[in-house]
C-alpha cells in the first residue's frame, strides 16, 4: 500500500486564479494510495518545500506528486526537496497544472476537473516509480584525436594542456593537414604556415601526446569513457629511432617524377619523401606504390646512402591498441578536383585548377616559390578569372549546400594575385557573396574596391579552349541584365565544393556515429550540441562536419576539446538514470529477452549489446540483449519495439505509463 | 419418464415453440463450412443434422470461457460488493447436443462440486436443459463406446432425440427439466404419442445409431496408466504438440480454470476465464520452476488426470470419447490412436 | 520405400543428423501431420506432398524437443525454409544445427545447408499469392468502417484464446510473450471481443516485416478465424508503403527512411 | 452540429515527447494562449517510446480521441525516435483501418517546442472533429463486455 502526498501548489494566483486548489487538493486525499494532500501559495519558496520534507518525514511519505508549474521548470527543485527529507528524488513526480490547465483554460469546474484528473494520473504512475540511483561509469583519462589538420592539432593540445594524455593520430606522414597547404589566410593575410608550423611542434613535443602519423583508425569498441581503439601503424620503412631527417634519401631517390599530393599535383616528389619541409615529424616514409624496390624489386638506393641505417624494408605495418576515454573525430574535408565538371573541361585543360592549386601557387614554399605561374608552361597569367560556387549550392551536382570558405578565399586569390602580378586582370564569377564573419565583409570590400578585382554577379555556362589555345569563359552577368559574357583568360580557377572526405562513411560506422547525405558527420544536435556525436563520448570539430574557415574549426576543436576535459575531469561519469534495461529474472528463463536483437537498429546510440548468460561451469546458457547505461540516452524506442516487452526503461516504464494513461479517465 | 415418437418434421416446431417460450437457445449453427454452437432465434438458423460434431463442445452453457464472479466498487473507505444473481441466468436450452456432450456434464458436476460447491456452475446448469440427438454417424476420431458412453446414450440428456429411418423420431425425455420442455409442445406430446417401454421403435433405435465398436476399455487405460508414469511414451506422444489450448477449450470436460483482475481505478471485478494444463505458464511458479518443464509432462498430466486421476478422486472419467481435442488439434494429436497405444503396450 | 527416404534413413543411422523432422501419414487420408524420426526405421514412415501444410519450422525453436548433439534435419517445405531463413535472421537458429532439405517432384532430396543456399532455393521456388485470400482481403477493403468493425467484433468475439494461432507459428517464439506480462496486464487474459480484438493487433503488428506469409496461424485455428487476413493485409501495408525488400539487419519497424510517408500527421 | 453534439464534452488523451510538443505546450500556457480542457496531456521522453497498445489502452478506458504529438522530422532530441514512431504509426494505422477502428479519432501531429500557438490549434481542431464523431460508443461497448456473463443474464 502506497503512501503518497499530493502537494498543489497556487504558485501565487497563477495556478488558483482558474484552478479551485484546494478542491484539487480534496479530491486527491481521497484518491487511492494517497496518505496525505494539501495545497500552499508558493510550494517552490523554502517554506513551501520544507512543508514537503516535513510531510514526507511525518506521514512516511514513499511518494510525492507537486501539483505546480511545468516540471520543465521546477522538477529539479521538489526531487532535491525530497532527497534532502530522504525520499529518492525519482519517486516525485510533477503535475503540471500551470502551463497545461490554470493558464490555458477558463475559470470553471471542468478546469479544475481536469487538474484533478492530471493529478489522478501522476499519483498512479508514481505509485509504480522505483527509486533509482544516478549511474556512474569509471571515465579513462586519456582520448584519442583522430585527424591531424588544424582542428586535431588545437584539440589535442587544448586537452593535452589541461593535463590530460592525448594520442593523436594523422594519416598522413605529416600532421598540418589542409592548413599546412595554403598561404595567407584570410581575412588578416597572415601565412599560414608561420601560424601553423609552432603548433605543429608544439603537438610533437608536448608530453601529454603520443603522435602517430602514416595511421589509422582499425576499429573502436567500447562507450563513453571506456574505448577501445585499434591503430593501425602504416610501414614507414624507415626506422623513426634512427632517421636523424637529413634528408640525404631523399635527394638520392631515382624515382623523382611523382605528382607531390601536398603540392596538389603542381609539383613532384620523390618515392621515399617528406611532404613538405617543416613536417612534423620531419622523417621520410617510402610510398610503396612508386617505389622501385617494392613495384619491381631492385633498388635499395636510399639504403646505401642512409647514414644511420634508418631504413627498414620489408617492415610489417603494426597493430596497437589504445585505452581512451573520448574521441574527437578531426578528419577534415576535401575539395572536389576539376574533373569533377564536365562545362569547364573535365579537368583537361591544365590551366584550369581548383583553389587550393592556387594556394599552392600563391605559396611562398611551393612549387613556383609563390610566383602564380600557369602550370601549362610557367608563364605569368594576365587574366585570371576566378569561379565561385564551382558544385556548391547545385542540387543537381548532389550538393545543395554551401561550402562557406570559397566566397572567403576567393576574394583572397584575387586579392593575392593583384598583389603579386600588379598589371594582371582578375574577374570573379559569383552567386551571391558571403561574408558573414568578422572582418570578412571589409575583406571582400578590400578586393572589389582596393585591389580592382571584377566581381561578376553570374553563373559561367562553360570554359573552353579556343583553337589559339585561349581559354574562354562564357558565363552571364546577372547585374546586366542576364547578358551574356565571354572573357579570354590565361587561368581559371573554380572554387570547387568541399566535400566529405572519401572513407568518411566507412569510419563512421566503424564508430558508431551517423552522418548526413553528404557523408559529413552529424551532430548530436546542430545548435545545442554541436561538437557531440550521437554516441557518448564520442566529438566532433573542423570540417569533417561540414566545411569550415580557420576560425570555426579552431573554435570547434576548442570547444570539443572543453567537452573531453570537462569528461575525463570525473574519475565517474555520473548519468541521470532514465535509461533502458534489459530485464533479468529467476532461472531457468534468466531473462524475457529471446535475444532476436532486431532492437539494435532502433537505438539511435548503437546502446544495445549482447551479453551471454552463463551457468556456473561457463557455458553460455542463452544470448541476450544488453544495454550499454553509458551510451543509453533513455530515449526508448526499443522500450516500445520490444515484442516480449523485455526491455523497460526506467522513470517511463511500461507500468508506469499504463497505470497513467488508464487513471487520467478513470472519473465518470 | 415418458418417450414419444413425433415426426421429423415436427421438430422445427417445437423449437419454434422453445424460442417462443423465452428460452435461451444454443443450437449448431454452419458458418463458412464449419458448425459450432450458436445463440439462435429461429429454427431456420439451426446447421443442417449431417455432421458428427460441433467444434466446441455443449459445457460452454455452464462453464462459460468467461464469467464475472464479483465487481466492487470503492467510495471513499466503504466498499461495495456486486455478485451475479443466479436467479438472473437466464433459462438455456442446448439444442441438438450429441450424446457425448450430455455425458461431459457428469464430470464437470463432479470437479465443480467436489469439495467446493462451485454456485455459478450449479446455477447454470440447473437452468440448462440439453436435448441430445443420437449420433448417426461417426467419424476417425469418435470413441465414445469406448470410455463407457454410445451414440444413443441417455446418461446426461434431459431429452434424447433419435431419428429413425421411419421418418419418425424417438423422443426419450430423461428429467424433470426435459418434461418442462416438452409441456411447452403439449400438442406434439400428447398422450396419443406416447411411446411404450417395450416399443419397436427401441428396437429402430438401436438400428439407426451409428456404429462404433470399443477399441479399449477404461479399465484397460487405467491399469497401464498405474505404472505409466515415467514411461518414454510421453514424450514420443506429445513431441508434435504445439502447447496451446485447443484441445482443452474444446473438450466437454476440461474445467480448468484461471482467476484474473480487472480493475480500474476505483472499481473493478474479479473474472474466471478457462485454462489449458496444455500451457507452459499453467504451472509455473512465480520463483521461475515449473514443476511440469515440458509439453510432455504437461501431456502426461491432460492423460493421467482424465483417465487416473478423476476416476480415482471423482469416480468420473474426464473424457467422453467425443475426439474433439483431435479434430481441434493443429497438429493431429489423435487421442484414440494414443490410448489405444496405450492400452495395447 | 521412396529413394530419399532411404537416404534419410542412412543418415539416421549413420549419425549424420540425431532427428530428422519431416511429416507422416496424418488420422485421415486427407491430412499429414509432423513426425520426429530418431531412428532409420521411423523415417520410412516419412512422406512429402500437397497435404505437408504444418509449419515445421516451428520445431526448431523448442530446445527441450531437441537432441543437445548432433545436427538436425529437416524435410522442409518452401514455408519451412522461409520460415528458417527468418530465424536465422533473428538469431535464434545456431549456425549448422540444423540440416534443412527439400524434396523436388522425382523425390530428389537437396540439402541446404546455409542462409544463402536457403534464399537461392526460396528464390527459385516462389509460392503463388492465394487468390481466395486476396479476394477476402478486398471484399473487407470494400466494406465501410462499420461493417468492418461488425465483421471483426463478430469474427473475433468468438476467439477462445486457446493461442493456436501463436502456437503454431515459428516466429512467435518468445520465451515470454505479450500476453503472458502483467505488469502491467498489457492484454486481458480472458476471451472476450475487446481482448481478442488487442491479441490479435499486438501479434500482427508483432508480425510486421517478420511475417512469411505461411498461414499456419489459420490453420492452427480451431475455429477457423480468418486471423490470417490480418498478417496478409499488414505484409500488403509494408510492401506498399516500404517496399518488398526487408531490411539486412533490424526490422521493418525497427529501421526507417526519412522519406517515409506523413500524409496523416499534421 | 444537433445539440446532442453541442453538449457531449470529448475525452481525449494526448502522447507527446517531452523535448518538443510537450515544450510546445508549455510555451502555449507562458503565451496565456487559452484552449479546451478536453485534453489530458501524458509526458513520454521521445514519440519512439509511445507503444501503440497505450493508445488502444485509452481508448478501453474510455478515451473519444487521441492525439500522438512530437518533433518534426529532424528535430527528435535522439534524432530518429519520430521517425520510428511514423514508421510504427502507418503500419499501425493500416491494420487498426482494416480492423475497422475508427482511425479519424487518433490526430498525429509535429508540434515544436515554439510552437505554442499551434498546440493550441492542434487541441482545438481535435476536441471540434471528435466532437463531430461523437464518444466512440462501438469502442467502449466492447471494453467491459463478457459475452457470456452479459448475454446469459436477465
């Protein structure tokens, strides 16, 4: 026999303006299970919620509904009220009897009727609630970073600095990622480089990181706190222990004419490389794939001439495993090549190139020494123009979305180019400019009006090769009218759209974490919660989300970062306990789960396991379904799914609810 | 007791009469090809006489497979009890039961009355009046002569109805409630159609009956059934069997029971619904044992009971060899072909 | 002595499979009925036609009728092996346990002896829609919201709840089933029309996605309720609305698009 | 509207998740928007957990109308529970259709956390189409109903 008090409160004359609250208050004495009802002004003020402690210690209370405002608002505040009088707090419900009956409805019976009903069907669900304890999950403080680029960079030492062990890990054989590749950034024209390279360092010798570069993700197992992941460390070739990185190799390497990948294809590279001088770490690895010795087995040549013996062939490529507590997934984007589009050429003229080509070009370290050069036969180009929103914002090349940098860059290209081929012509085709960020409007204002730059509001049809070798481009100019244009150029360069990284997919699943249409990965919420995942634990930062400016990503990373500290700061992770369970009852049935696991697919946290139930000689008696209290975030869609009803998720259990919703009509 | 002979064709009549009376009528009713027992009010409704069997057998009209045993309803502290009335029940006529089925009533009487007077029962029943039809034919899995009954058997019947060949029917009225039914048709029995004890029209009776030689004796069953109880028979028997209910809802004789809840808020009743051993839930303790783990101790049990058990308690056998839980069965569990396995080991 | 019974009854008695579960001759000539050979000599009482309806793969889930070694065979229809293939998929048949085989028309006997050769031989086999099914499906299409209502309150109101209907199918194998939970008492336990109505909604909606389209719930019915209308109208529903194709892991209810309809949600 | 009609007074109950309809309404009572009392409000922490037999429940208990209400598509606060209960709910539909039970009595609706005003409407518009139904009498004729017991009586 349940003891419960009903506690309604007028919350000033908002609630008994339309509500007769001691009516309300009458009725529930009277209702079954009810030990004691009353009603008071204010029962959130302190001698409201004492006179529910005192209740709850006089009548030996064993459950408390408050008839109050929404419990969206005041929940928190009556359940801390009974744990200080010694109730659990989860056996106090709340009746909303302010936003959903006083301030909604007219003065009149039926509206204190219907608060009598509220109150009628929360006194019968807490008459099934269970006390329950907050759950807690021993955190491992360490997390891994996966991606190397700007945004694995800032959150590994954001994290690393508050003390905590980072393993970083990259793909590459450098960190830098597409940050290391650009040259001034805007809006400040600050290099890149000279703002990258120190963090660079400052990740390799931090003591709180372990770096593994040329590796990759394998597989990860585990929730929140508890991860474990499997690295994969790609054969280098070279013993890192030995390479003192003078670089002797690479001068040597016969095979020199290989398309350099951080060079964009504008400039070669030898088999055994760095990929670009300030790399971190600054030790060649062999790519296998161009190398003599491996394609064809002779040659050896960075062999003979290694000083230090540093080079290994044949090395296997190494399987470790790390314990983590969190993950930040920091694996960036790509831009789409120029062979992605059919209307400037399939990416058959060499001087059309993509913006990040023109990075490389504009770089003081690339391969024309920052000289723009067209790759086609290295002379200055006097007319460049330039082509915003090449596949952004095009449902009909499958990317409907902005890709948000290029109007940014853009105006920087242009810019870089008038800076550096002052009689040079610079024409940029656009759809709308967007510049929303600080500074960034006096940027692109700089370019048009400072520097000269031709922006042309229009679409560009087609780029073409005249029989002169010219290339042209014909596009339209909306602000005339829709006139058509046609404008010589030496180069073209297409802001291509940023896209998920090709393999996105593949390591989404491998952590359990979804992703959008575009394979960029989701948040867990885009406003509230927007460097978490859907799995706990698990975060996200930088254009791997979607594409990003420098700014963005290193606020994203920070603000992933903030979340692993804030995680690997508890020794426990403490949970509210409104999660689902698997039932377990006596032998020989142990639980109702029959172990079909079509449940899995409806937990939208990848929470639900399997558990083997053993006897005491260790032989598995049945397999069944397990849910993970760590990643559960109570959301209990397989509460409802379940045939044999074997999974309940506590505070919104099936008894619960049923006793609700059937008391709500129980007057006549 | 008196028997009359009336014309076939009078039959329709007197139910016509029956229904008229006020009479609660349950008759064989043919419903997509299958014939069970219905509620009718009119003779037309009634299924043509050309099959052995309704589906479900005739103790639905005392043992309903649902009944209110007490509502309550709670003010404040006092509460208050409603029970059905028997008076209220309704007076039922089963129209065209089959022998078989007068004879289950016999141990259903004796499992609702032996050692609680179970009053719902008793109050039905005696409301019921059943006239049987003698069966003039018989199917795979009749085995009534078999467990002590006969296809013109009287023993249970408070009319027996036998059609002859003549185009007459022998009417044997058997109880004081089976004459009350036929005073409802005093112009059909009639003094001038009386029939005397020593007719030939018992003779005609005999002849029409279906014929139906015994294959065992219950004698037979019970001796082999005293030592039977950890035989592997069992388990060869019942390994087809699926464990639902169908053979123990239909069966004239299974009474089992269960006991349920109905409450809502502040009033509610208390409701007996039937039950099948049949089920693995039957016997399942709330600690999580069952002390019958398998269909084939749960299959042991339906067999000893009917045929060790009541006979050694009641004095009954709880079984009528009407076949129906065979033909009901979804898997062909053939109950002559078992006991008479039985009976032959 | 068929050729394929022969060759069960090697297999019996050279311990290949423990049991084999096919049909035999049933009490009339017009029905079979599932038989369980634990030796050579039963399986010559084995027979394989028209008449073998049971759902076999029922069998496969009672652990307590099953030897605890040895594999186990199966003379299967093309419903057992959908029905098997459907466990498979739900986890509860053990890889290699069971040894499904079919009879072909010259009682050539095929063994299948995975989930692929499973969905070949399904694939090859398919069974005709029954056209008196569909007919009963649209003749209650045509009735108005009341008669329909009428139809099934008089249909169902005359359930027993003896649960043929889940007894007989393979895939209602819950070791607690729905009906059997009282807290809370989600299903009332006792037959009457508002019980039977909720017991027959919470195993067809339970069927969704799952269900091979067998019958043997009808079948199993004592009564003879056309209950089978509804699993066949619910498979309809999901075809239309979701497609043929089921889902490679999870359920139809279980998984989603987000381009499934909402023309009914405002 | 006859004035049978006019005075029946609906019960209805309404199935919300708690992040976004039942949100909703509270900013509809913050907003002081008035509506009917004829709807009686259960929390659920996502539509995914709303189990189909709830709502055959409040029908047996008596229940004119129901209205299962929660985020719009992309909004659930687990990012997929609305989209298996609308998965769950047009399988449900279809059988309960075939069944013959009245489906114009069970609304579905999205109802944001700021749409305050909408929730308002959603109730309105429901208390007036199931007012225009009527109580759902066929429903609740066969919830206590026992064959035997009723028709064996007097």
């Amino acid at each position: 026999m349940s003891k419960i008090g009903v506690f309604i409160c007028h919350c000033g004359e908002n609630i008994s303006a339309t509500v007769d609250c001691a009516r309300v208050a009458q009725a529930a004495a009277e209702m079954e299970g009810v030990a004691y009802a009353t009603d008071y002004k204010y029962m959130c003020s302190e001698p409201g919620q004492q006179l529910i402690r005192q209740a709850i210690r006089e009548h030996n209370l064993d459950g408390v509904v408050v008839g109050s405002c929404s419990p969206r608002m005041h929940e928190p505040t009556f359940r801390r009220a009974c744990a200080e009088a010694g109730l659990n707090p989860y056996l106090c419900e709340i009746a909303n009897l302010r936003e959903h009956c006083s301030w909604v409805h007219e003065k009149g019976e039926a509206t204190t009727q219907k608060a009598i009903d509220i109150v009628q069907g929360l006194v019968e669900k807490v008459r099934r609630n269970q006390p329950l304890t907050p759950i807690r999950v021993p955190v491992t403080k360490k997390a891994l970073v996966i991606g190397g680029g700007i945004a694995g960079i800032q959150a590994a030492l954001d994290i690393a600095n508050c003390g905590h062990r980072v393993i970083l890990v990259e793909k590459e054989p450098s960190i830098g990622g597409h940050m290391a590749q650009l040259s001034e950034t805007f809006p400040t024209l600050d290099c890149s480089q000279c703002i990258l390279t120190p963090r660079m360092v400052e990740v390799a010798q931090h003591p709180n990181i372990t770096l593994y570069t040329y590796a990759e993700v394998e597989s990860v197992e585990g929730f929140i706190g508890n991860f474990k992941a499997t690295i994969r460390l790609k054969a280098k070739s070279v013993d890192e222990k030995k390479c003192t990185g003078c670089g002797l190799c690479t001068t040597k390497c016969p095979n020199k004419k290989i398309p350099g990948e951080f060079n964009e294809g504008l400039g070669t590279r030898t088999a055994i490389y760095v990929p670009f001088p300030q790399a971190v770490p600054n030790k060649p690895v062999i790519d296998k794939e161009h190398c003599n010795y491996y394609q064809k087995g002779k040659c050896r040549v960075c062999e003979k001439f290694c000083p230090t013996g540093a080079i290994t062939f044949d090395q296997p490529d190494q399987f470790i495993t790390e314990e983590v507590g969190a993950i930040v997934v920091t694996t960036g984007f790509r831009v789409l090549p120029t062979s992605f589009f059919p209307e400037y050429g399939y990416g058959r003229y060499k001087d059309v190139i993509t913006g990040i080509q023109f990075e490389r070009l504009a770089s003081a370290s690339g391969p024309t020494m920052g000289e723009i050069r067209r790759p086609s036969d290295g002379t200055v180009p006097k007319k460049v123009v330039f082509i915003a929103c090449c596949g952004s914002r095009d449902p009909a090349k499958g990317i409907p979305y902005c890709s948000k940098i290029c109007c940014m860059y853009t105006a920087k290209h242009a810019m870089l180019y008038q800076h550096k081929v002052h009689d040079g012509e610079s024409t940029v085709f656009y759809m709308d400019i967007r510049a929303g960020g600080k500074n960034y409007e006096e940027f692109v204002r700089r370019a048009i009006e400072e520097d000269k730059v031709n922006y042309v509001r229009g679409r560009v049809a087609r780029v073409y090769e005249r029989a002169d070798g010219k290339l042209v481009v014909r596009g339209v100019d909306t602000l005339l009218g829709a006139q058509q244009v046609e404008i010589e150029a030496d180069m073209v360069v297409l802001a291509t759209a940023g896209v998920a990284n090709p393999g996105a997919e593949e390591l989404a699943q491998k952590l359990h974490i979804s992703y959008d249409p575009y394979h960029f990965f989701a948040e867990a919420h885009p406003k509230l919660r927007p460097v978490e995942t859907n799995t706990a634990g698990i975060y996200l930062a930088g254009a791997c989300q979607a594409p990003k400016d420098i700014p963005e990503t290193v606020a994203t990373a920070s603000g992933a970062a903030a979340k692993v500290v804030s995680l690997l700061s508890q020794d426990d992770l403490v949970r509210e306990p409104l999660v689902a369970v698997v039932n377990r009852c006596a032998p020989p049935v142990y639980s109702t789960c029959v172990g079909c696991f079509l449940c899995q697919t409806a937990c939208p946290y990848q929470a639900i396991e399997r558990e083997e139930i053993k006897d005491r000689q260790g032989r598995v008696i049945k397999t069944v379904a397990k849910v993970n209290p760590g990643l559960c975030q109570g959301c209990g869609t397989c509460v409802s799914f379940c045939r044999s009803k074997a999974i309940d998720i506590q505070g919104y259990s099936n008894e619960q609810m049923y006793a609700e919703v059937n008391a709500l009509l129980n007057h006549e | 007791m008196k028997n009359y002979q009336i014309k076939h064709s009078d039959l329709d009549g007197w139910l016509e009469k029956i229904i008229a009376a006020g009479r609660r009528v349950i008759a064989p009713v043919t419903e997509e090809g299958h014939t069970d027992f219905r509620p009718i009010h009119s003779p037309a409704e009634v299924a043509a006489d050309d099959q052995v069997q309704t589906i479900q057998s005739a103790k639905q009209a005392a043992f309903p497979k649902a009944e209110t045993l007490f509502s309550y309803r709670k003010e404040g502290t006092a509460v208050s009890l409603d029970q059905p009335a028997p008076e209220s029940y309704l007076q039922t006529v089963v129209w065209r039961a089959r022998p078989c089925d007068a004879a289950g009533f016999t141990p259903l009487s004796a499992i609702f009355n032996w050692d609680y007077k179970d009053n719902l029962y008793n109050a039905r029943l005696a409301r019921t009046t059943l006239v049987a039809f003698s069966c003039q034919q018989a199917d795979a899995y009749c085995f009534c002569t078999s467990v002590g009954g006969g296809p013109g058997e009287k023993k249970g019947c408070d009319i027996l109805v036998t059609k002859l060949p003549s185009g007459k029917a022998l009417v044997e009225v058997c109880t004081e409630k089976g004459e009350a039914l036929a005073a409802l048709a005093p112009g059909l029995f009639s003094e001038a159609n009386a029939v005397a004890d020593d007719s030939p029209l018992f003779a005609e009776k005999q002849s029409a009956l279906a014929q139906l030689p015994a294959r065992f004796s219950k004698e037979d069953i019970r001796r082999h059934l005293a030592e039977a109880f950890d035989s592997p028979v069992w388990r060869e028997q019942s390994e087809r069997c699926l464990g639902c209910g169908a053979c123990a809802f239909v069966c004239p004789t299974c009474a089992c029971f269960d006991i349920q809840e109905d409450p809502h808020g502040s009033h509610g009743r208390r409701i007996r619904c039937w039950d099948s051993c049949a089920f693995a839930l039957f016997t399942q303790h709330t600690s999580g044992h069952n002390p019958r783990p398998s269909q084939a101790t749960r299959w042991r049990q339906r067999i000893l009971h009917k045929f060790s058990y009541m006979p050694e308690r009641l004095d009954a056998t709880g079984c009528t060899g009407c076949g129906r839980c065979s033909r009901a069965c979804p898997v062909d569990m053939n109950l002559l072909e078992h006991l008479t396995s039985i009976a032959q080991k | 002595m068929n050729n394929w019974n022969k060759q069960i009854a090697d297999m019996l008695a050279d311990g290949t499979v423990a049991l084999v579960i096919g049909y035999e001759e049933g009490s009339t000539p017009q029905k079979t009925r599932p038989l369980f050979c634990h030796d050579a000599v039963a399986a010559e009482r084995l027979v394989m036609d028209g008449r073998c309806t049971h759902n076999l793969a029922v069998y496969l889930t009672k652990k307590e009728l099953l030897p605890a070694e040895g594999r186990i065979g199966v003379v299967a229809t093309v419903n057992v092996l959908k029905s098997a293939l459907q466990l498979m998929q739900e986890n509860q048949i053990p890889e290699g346990r069971f040894l499904l085989m079919a009879v072909g028309p010259e009682g050539k006997l095929t063994e299948l002896p995975d989930a692929e050769s499973l969905r070949q031989y399904i694939a090859a086999h398919p069974l005709p829609d029954n056209p008196e099914v569909a007919a009963l499906i649209e003749k209650i299409d045509a009735m108005s919201r009341e008669e329909r209502w009428a139809y099934w309150q008089e249909c169902l109101s005359k359930c027993v709840k003896c649960y043929a209907c889940r007894a007989a199918c393979p895939l209602c194998y819950c070791t607690r089933c729905i009906v059997e939970d009282n807290r809370p008492q989600w299903i009332l336990p006792w037959a009457s029309t508002l019980p039977n109505i909720e017991w027959q909604i919470n195993r067809v909606m339970h069927m969704a996605g799952r269900c091979t389209g067998c019958g043997a719930c009808y079948a199993a019915c004592p009564l003879h309720l056309p209950i089978h209308l509804l699993t066949k109208k619910l498979t309809q529903e999901i075809n239309r609305e979701f497609g043929t194709e089921r889902p490679a892991k999870g359920n139809v209810l279980s998984t989603f698009s987000p381009d499934d309809k909402e023309n009914f949600i405002h | 509207m006859d004035e049978n009609k006019a005075a029946f007074e609906p019960r209805i109950i309404a199935f919300v998740c708690n992040w976004c309809t039942y949100a909703g309404a509270d900013l509809t009572g913050t907003s002081r928007i008035k509506y009917a009392t004829n709807v009686e409000i259960v929390r659920f922490p996502c539509t995914g957990r709303i189990d189909f037999m709830l709502l055959l429940k409040a029908f047996a208990a008596g229940a004119d109308g129901i209205i299962v209400s929660g985020c719009h598509p992309n909004d659930c606060h687990y990012t997929s529970g609305n989209f298996h209960a609308r998965r769950r709910w047009i399988v449900f539909r279809g059988l309960l259709d075939f069944l013959g039970i009245d489906v114009r009595r069970i609304h579905y609706y999205w109802v944001s956390a700021a749409e305050g005003a909408k929730w308002a409407e959603v109730v309105n518009q429901t208390v007036a189409e199931i007012r225009e139904l009527g109580p759902y009498t066929e429903y609740k004729k066969v919830a206590n109903y026992i064959e035997e017991t009723e028709a064996a009586h007097e």
